[in-house]
C-alpha cells in the first residue's frame, strides 16, 4: 500500500475535472520542455474559454497553438508570442485576449503563486506599458512595481523522469518553466519519459520534490527542434 | 565607412573582460561570443536556464533539450550549469550578471530604452528584455545609428513604448561609440573613416563632441 503513488495510467485520465474557463498553467520555452500529450488531451477533451499561462504559446503547429485550432483559448499570459500565425491572427482579430508578461516576471509570478506569496514588488516594466495600473513603491531610492503571483486550476508539467511517488527530474534547458509550473497548480499533472521506482533517484538531485506532483503518467515524446543550427565538427 | 555587423560585434567584445558572466541578446549581440578575446574565459547566460552556453553542435550532438534563448541549438560548455527559469531571472534581476549586450529601436538622452514593441505593427513580445534592463548596471546596446530611411534612433526622448527606463549608459552602432550621461549623448569614438560631421547630423539626440574624437580601433 502506498498513498504516495502517482502514477496513472492513460492520459485520458490524466486531466479528469478539467472544465471550460479554467486556467492552466503550462511549463516548457520554445519547443523544449513542453508537456506535449496533455496538450494534446486538452484538445481532445475539447475544454473552452481557457485562460493558458505558459512563456510561449507554441509556434505554428506545435505546442500551445494546437489549441488555438478550435478557439480553445480566451486568454494568453506569456512573454513572447512571435512565430505563430495562428495565435496572430486571432490576436489581430480579437478573439483572444493576451497580457504580454516579461519573462523573469513571468517566472516569479509562477514561483510565488506556488509559494502562497500573492505579490512582489520589482523593478521590471517600471516606466513602460507593463507597469498600467500597477501599484509603485520606492525602496532605497529606486522604484518597483506591484505584481501579483500566478496559480492555476491545473498545472501541466514535462519532467525527464520520476520515481512513483512524483518525484521530478528535468533534463538540460527542458527544465526552464516546470520546476515553477509544478508548484502552482490545484492539480498539478505531469509526464515524463521514465518513471522508475522509489529510491532510485538520488534524493540530493531532485528538482522538483514529489510533494507538488498529484498525477503522473509515462508518456512518448515528439520533442520537435525550432531552430536547428548546427557546425561542422 | 559603417561598421558591418561583425565589427561591430568585435568593437563590443572589447568590453568583455576576464572572468566575466554575460548575457547576448538575438542578432548582432550573439555575434559577440566570436570575438572573446584569446586566453580570456568568459561564461554566457542565457535566459531559458543555462550558464555557460558553449556553440552549437554537431550534427552528431544535436539534442532538443539543449537550445538557448533563440530556440537554437546550442552545447554546454564543462564547468557548465543548468537551472529553472526563476533562477535564471533571479541572477539576472539581482544583477549578479556583469554585462548584457542587446540591440534596441532606439535609444535617449536619459538612457531609456525602446526594443520590443512597435504599436500598430505586430506585437512579439518582451521575452526577458525588460528584466535584463531593468537588473544589469552594465549594459551595452548595439544597433544602426540610423534607420534604412536615414531616420535617427539616438534620440532626445523615445517615440516607442520602452522595454526600460533610465537604464542605458552605453551604446555602440555602425557609426560610433556613445557614453549617456547627465541626460546627453557623450560621442567617444567613431568608426573609421566616418566623420563627425555625419554622426552629428544623424543623433537626434543632444550630442557633445570632444576637440578629438578617436578612430575605434581593432
């Protein structure tokens, strides 16, 4: 018996209470790191008017954006939307609406939304269109604004591999987001490419403690290359 | 004669000193780490969580889990390291990075800095440009002096919405080399071969020009 196990077994499982106008939270920059099946079982299960908090929202085709097919996104929170016709599009034609969030921002809102922080003062955006209605306060003569932390319905989470108790960890720059991600949802989901048992990870290289994980599933990965640039050896 | 885009990288890297962590923006910025000077370390950020960022690989290395801030492929160099994005802001707005190199649309007197949104064309977004901005002390912005159509991007006062305020106190373009200080542009150096009549007739900006102003020299 063991009520740490969180393990699932299929990925129409994975996301069992999702409903329209929920927020999720979803780790991965670019093409890397991204929880890529439950993206796709977002767009099977058909969820709408969802607000979606991620750095990007996938490029054309990949990632994120395949939510953008059928409108299943109202809302972006990210820091850089480019290479993406789609979300352009319908950025241009209102049909979603999008908070442009600076990336280390982005972040902390993220980390502090996990760590029951619900806002920070930072310099960042202090004097430009990001700091709109924003709360300043000066500290040691310098001035910052007020952010509030993110957290969300569901956070969706692409880790290397994990132990059964959800144990996490990342490979290489796959990292990025999903250490924060996996602190900040109501129900944190994540897939890995390998999940061994407890006690075969080393307990002083886990990234992210099994603590914040509640469902896990053994997934295949497509992990596509935006840019691929290469040298002669 | 302007600078083409690799001197200019190579008037930057001049900047770089032994020891030194540093942030490159996309573009002319990334061109820098060509230039480090021989027997100088020094150790590359990029913002997506890697410290330490070696070149791209071989065919043969090519990982999709290693790419830097550019989505580019990219290898780790030993002694490398590797954390989340939160941490990663963290060195940056705790200004714990030593110099950040990034291009700009334009640049003022006050140091304030437009790079990121041009409003009615399309919106990208910021990435992590206001928060290197808004964390650096050390700061280097390289661009054209002038738009195609000959429009100055040295400025008295920023047209665009800015990526940050206050912040920029150096800047290199094809044409010179630029100090800001007490709300003034302070002309350093030139390219070669460029006069200082055609820097002074292409800053919009307040401009002061010492008796002597150097060639930049390579």
């Amino acid at each position: 018996m063991s009520g740490f196990n969180k393990v699932i077994d299929c990925y129409e499982e994975a996301l069992n209470g999702l409903e329209d106008g929920m927020t999720i939270i979803a780790g991965g920059f670019g093409a890397c790191g991204v929880p890529e099946n439950l993206i796709t079982e977002i767009k099977r299960r058909g969820a709408k008017d969802l607000t979606v908090v991620s750095n990007n929202c996938g490029s054309d085709n990949l990632g994120l954006a395949v939510l953008l097919e059928e409108k299943q996104i109202k809302k972006m929170v990210a820091s850089y939307v480019g290479e993406n016709r789609l979300f352009e599009r319908q950025m241009m034609e209102g049909e979603i609406e999008v908070e442009l969030t600076p990336q280390g921002t982005l972040a902390e809102k993220i980390r502090a939304g996990g760590a029951g922080i619900p806002a920070f003062y930072t310099a960042t955006g202090y004097n430009t269109p990001v700091a709109e209605g924003k709360d300043v306060r000066e500290f040691n003569g310098r001035k910052y604004i007020l952010e509030e932390s993110i957290t969300g319905d569901f956070a969706i989470v692409k880790a290397w591999k994990a132990d059964t108790y959800g144990n996490l960890v990342y490979r290489h720059t796959a990292r990025n987001f999903n250490p924060m991600v996996a602190t900040a949802g109501k129900i944190t989901v994540v897939e890995v490419e390998e999940i061994v048992e407890p006690g075969e990870l080393d307990p002083n290289e886990i990234h992210t403690p099994g603590i914040y994980v509640d469902r896990l599933i053994k997934g295949t990965f497509i992990k596509p290359i935006e840019q691929r640039t290469v040298r002669t050896a | 004669m302007a600078l083409s885009r690799e001197q200019l990288a190579m008037r930057v890297a001049q900047e770089l000193q032994d020891g030194y962590y540093v942030n490159l923006g996309i573009g002319i910025p990334t061109l820098v780490a060509n230039y480090v000077p021989e027997g100088m370390d020094v150790m590359l950020q990029s913002e997506n969580g890697l410290l330490g960022m070696g070149p791209f690989p071989t065919e043969r290395e090519v990982d999709a889990d290693l790419i830097n801030a550019g989505k580019q492929t990219v290898t780790a160099i030993k002694g490398a390291s590797i954390f989340s994005s939160a941490d990663s802001f963290a060195m940056i707005r705790g200004g714990h990075v030593d110099l950040t190199v990034l291009g700009a649309f334009e640049v003022d007197v006050l140091g304030n800095i437009a790079s990121y949104m041009i409003p009615g064309k399309l919106i990208k977004g910021m990435g992590g440009a206001m928060d290197l901005v808004a964390g650096a002390d050390n700061i280097i912005v390289t661009m054209t002096h002038a738009s195609k159509h000959g429009e100055s991007k040295l400025l008295q006062k920023c047209s665009l919405p800015l990526t940050g305020a206050g912040c920029i106190k150096k800047v290199v373009t094809d044409l010179a080399y630029m100090e800001i200080a007490e709300g003034k542009f302070w002309l350093k150096e030139r390219a070669p071969g460029v006069s200082v009549d055609d820097i002074v007739k292409l800053t919009a900006g307040e401009l002061v020009v010492p008796e002597v102003v150097p060639e930049m020299e390579f």
